[in-house]
C-alpha cells in the first residue's frame, strides 16, 4: 500500500476555525481538508436542514415535465415509469410510481432485462408501451443517450421525460422534458444528484403544484438515500441532506419492503455502510440473477406478509449470486495465476460459461487480489460480453476507446465500463488492451493507495473526538470516513490471527506506555510478525466504535501496518 499523507492546511486557517467552533485543532483540520472553513458552513455540515434543498424548477425543463404529466392526468393517459435494473434505477421507478399512484391510478413500471434487452431504453420496452396503450414514457436513470430509441418512440406517438444522472453526448434525445443537471445548459446548483435524486427532484416539482412540501415527501427519502450510497455518489451539499434525512427514515418508519429486508439483517441503526453492503446488494441481486421487477415489486409493496415473501425472494437471490461470485472469482484468479507474465499491466480473463450477471463484482474482487485494471468475458448470445474495472486514477473508459476497432460497442465511465466484442477478436483485443495500459498508465498507479487525513497520537483518540466524528457521518465520496496514521506502537504482545486460517489481524496497541487500545485488522493477518515480540510498528487507521456484550469501546479499524523505521 501507498501511504498518502493529505496535505495539511494552512495553521492560521485551523486555529480561526477551531476557536470559531470550539472545538480541538483536529476536527478543525478535518473540516477544513473537507472545505468547510466557516462557522455557517459547518452548521450546515453538522446539522443538515430540509431547507437546504434546492427548488426544484431550478433544473432546466422540470416546468415542461411538470406541466406534460399535469396534462396526462387530467387527460386520463396511461404512464409508463421506466428505469434500469440495478439500484439507482429501480429505487427510482419505486419512488415516482408509488408516488403517482397516491394521486392517480393510471401508472405502470418497466424494468428492461438485463440479459435480453440490455441497459436502458430499449425498442421492446418502447413497444410494450405501445402494445398497452401507454401515451408518455418517463425515463429514470438512463435514456440521456437514447436518441434513437425517443425517436422511434414518437414515430408511435409516445411521448419521454428523461430523468437522468449520467453525462449527455453531443447530441439530446428530442422528448417533451430532459432533466439531467450535468446538461451543459442547466444551472442547477447541484449536479451530483443520482437518478433516484433527479426522480426525487421530480416528485417535490409535482407536489409543489398540489400545495405539499418536503415533510410530505419524507418517506421517501429511504428510496433515495439507498440509492445514493449503491450509486457512490458524492455525499456532499444536497445528497448530504438526502442522506442524512433517508437513514434516519430507513431506521424509524422504514416502507414495507426495507422492513422486510431489515428484518432479515438483524441489526438495531443502520449507517450508509449498511446500507450499501447489506440492503443495495439485495436489490441488485433481482435484476443480476431473475428480473429488476422484482426489486420494485419488494419497494412498492404494502402488505407485510407480501413484502416478507419478496424480500426472502430477493434474499435467496443474493444468497446464489454471493455463491456464484466466490466460485467464479476462484476460477478466474486460477486463470490470471496460470497465464500470469511476470510485467502484466492487466488482468483480462474469459470463461464462455461463466454468469453474465455477476462478472462486474469479479472484475471488483480480482482488483483486491492483482491491483490492475481488470476484464472479465463471459459469453452473450453470439458474442462475447464483459464488464470492466479500473484502479484508482486510471481511465479505463479511454483505454478501451484506443481499442475501438477490436470492440462492437461499449459504455461506462472512468472506473467502470462494458463491452461487446465478436469471439474470434478476443486475442487481439487482449493483447491491444495490455499493450494500450503498458504504454500510459503511471505504474505508480499499480500499488493501492490509503489517503490519510492527519497524523496523530494514540492519546487523541478520545471518547469525544467519536462523537464528533459520529456527527460527521453519512461518509461517502467527498466526506469519507476520516483516516489517520501513527508512528511507534506497541502491541501489548497477545497480537493474533483471528478469522479463518488467521486471516484477521486482531491486536491491542499502545504509545508511550499509554493505555492499550483494542484494534482489528482485516485481512492483514499476514502482517502479525511486524507486531511481535513488542516491535514498534506503524499504523494506518480509522477510528470506530466496538459493542461487545452490551459494552461500547472504542477500537482501532487497521488498514495497513508497516515496521516503524
């Protein structure tokens, strides 16, 4: 691991601050490494408001979505809700529909599959909506793209509202309203909304009209704080809200569907971290191993013996994609071992056999073992498909366009993309990608990085500093979870591997014969003879609470431990 020290801020900036807040110079210095350099800016950090959310007419053509579905009610027109199948999408289509249909009984949803018509608009989606005399489509989380796809939805006389998150192209689709704040001629102040955010944006414009405010909408809220931690979307300014006023629904008046998941888990208070490693997983498991439907049918559903038949569905499904992933993933790090070159820039690995479903989760998995951006193929039809990975700073979006000529199509982003390409183009595909990636990534780039807030004494590690740090959550993107580091520890010298085949490192550290403080580490059980025999060591961590048999300590979460020079 790369230890990435952040650069400290100015003194004078830490200590204007700190005295302004009253508080010790270390949260000042974390606030302010989070830009909040002002006592109005960290109230509004601290105690996020509803009043903080932006008018939603701010975005560019919410008047002509608004006044479009206004004029479908009154005129008693069939509306599809249409979204794509992972999270963000099928949150999203929860949340308009069940919100519609509070008012109005003529609403539908559709959820493309996966595996027949792909991401996004789709021409059977669209001719399902002709088929069952629907008159307006509306779009969510996908369709900024879909130019062709509108157009031959009005050929029908169908009309689109796209609520949408991802960056347009040159070029919009031609439909009634195109909601999507990273439009280069949107000024809405926010733009890092998911597309549950935007369906939420929508729902606030529709309930402004019908005299409600926010606290009607609260609930839901659960809705669009899932999908914003699945999404990893920046938990900063309006998410931040979001957020925070959607965990506190998940863990007070949950809907139907969550209750019934939540049940399952077995855990008092949800953070964002729950929510994205045991809730969204659920979820996106319907759409990778049966349908997406099934995941709205979950979030839609008020009867709770329904909804507790849904949710051990949807739980089984994620039971047999958990199964399938490590059995996959097994297989594939066999592969990478097997044809492994001592300067590989890249794993890229093929199994005709393997799960369409879950080959993004792989190419994630692999990553953690061979730091390298990463592909994995399985077969589609007549074609072969793959979802690909990158590591952090390097654009795999581009790699892959200086490979154009070898792929039939492809789409993502910086960090994750997929791809279609024809069998017998595999091997030069293979060998382009490797040598395009040899050729411009800064092999820096190769070695994980841990980026590390401040440097710290054990001793400041105090029941108080948690506190704050507690207030300081939802963490995400834009606001992780503070990471500190440390020089010169001690263990107490009943260091151990816990976990199986002491794969967990579980310790007790002290500095300068202060207290011992518990600390766990995962998956560095590897590293227990650093801390041996009462060796100095160094250490990366984060701070977290430890509930043991109804007592609370604090612990020590280890990320990385290294010799003390």
């Amino acid at each position: 691991m790369r230890w990435t020290l952040k650069p400290k801020p100015e003194p004078k900036q830490i200590k204007a601050l700190a005295h302004a807040l009253k508080v010790d110079d270390l949260i000042a210095q974390l606030l302010v490494q989070r830009g909040i350099s002002s006592y109005e800016e960290a109230k509004k950090f601290f105690r996020p408001k509803l009043s903080d959310l932006h008018d939603p007419f701010l975005m560019k053509d919410m008047d002509l979505a608004v006044t479009r579905i206004e004029s479908a009610i009154a005129r008693e027109e069939n509306i599809l809700i249409y979204g794509d199948y992972d999270v963000d999408g099928t949150t999203a289509v929860a949340l308009v529909s069940s919100y519609l249909m509070t008012y109005y009984p003529n609403v539908a949803t559709y959820i493309p599959d996966r595996y027949e018509e792909g991401y996004g608009v789709s021409y059977q989606g669209i001719d399902f909506a002709e088929d069952n005399g629907f008159s307006l489509i509306i779009a969510l989380d996908c369709g900024i793209k879909a130019i062709d796809k509108v157009q031959y939805a009005a050929e029908k006389e169908i009309d689109f509202i796209i609520c949408d998150h991802h960056r347009p192209g040159d070029q919009l689709p031609i439909a009634v309203a195109v909601l999507d704040p990273k439009r280069e001629d949107c000024d809405y102040p926010y733009d890092e909304l998911c597309g549950c955010g935007v369906g939420f944006k929508l729902i606030q414009a529709l309930g402004s009209r019908r005299d409600k405010d926010i606290q009607d909408l609260l609930s839901y809220l659960d809705l669009v704080a899932t999908a914003i931690g699945a999404d990893i979307v920046p938990i900063t300014g309006e998410n931040r809200v979001l957020a925070h006023y959607g965990l506190q629904v998940i863990n007070s008046c949950p809907r139907t569907g969550f209750k019934a998941i939540i049940e399952q888990l077995k855990k008092k208070t949800l953070t964002i971290t729950d929510v994205v490693f045991t809730i969204a997983p659920r979820i996106n498991a319907a759409g990778r191993m049966k349908h997406g439907q099934h995941a709205v049918n979950l979030l839609t559903e008020t009867d709770d013996a329904q909804a507790r038949q849904f949710a051990e569905e949807i739980d089984a499904y994620n039971t047999h994609r958990r199964s399938l992933d490590q059995e996959i993933t097994e297989e594939a790090l066999e592969q990478i071992k097997e044809n492994k070159e001592e300067e590989d820039y890249t794993s890229v690995v093929y199994n005709k056999n393997w799960h369409k479903g879950v080959i993004g989760i792989v190419a994630s998995r692999l990553i953690e073992t061979y730091y390298r951006p990463t592909l994995v193929f399985t077969k589609s039809g007549h074609k072969l498909a793959a979802s690909a990975r990158s590591v952090k700073g390097f654009d795999v979006y581009n790699a892959l366009q200086q490979c154009a000529d070898c792929i039939e199509q492809f789409g993502g982003h910086k960090y994750a993309a997929g791809l279609t390409l024809q069998e017998d183009q595999y091997p030069a595909f293979k060998a382009r990608f490797e040598k395009v990636v040899s050729e411009t990534i800064d092999t820096s780039l190769l070695t994980p990085e841990i980026l590390i807030d401040a440097q710290v004494n054990l001793e400041d590690m105090t029941p108080k500093l948690m506190r704050v740090l507690k207030q300081m959550a939802p963490f995400g993107p834009g606001n992780m979870s503070p990471v500190f580091m440390t020089d010169n520890l001690k263990d107490s010298g009943y260091a151990k591997g816990v976990g199986e085949h002491g794969k967990h490192l579980k310790l007790a550290a002290s500095q300068n014969n202060t207290k011992a403080m518990g600390g766990i580490g995962f998956n560095l059980g590897q590293k227990l003879p650093l801390v041996m025999q009462r060796k100095p060591f160094s250490a990366v961590f984060s701070l977290e609470e430890n509930e043991w048999q109804g007592n609370v300590s604090l612990q020590l979460r280890v990320k990385d431990i290294r010799a003390t020079k």
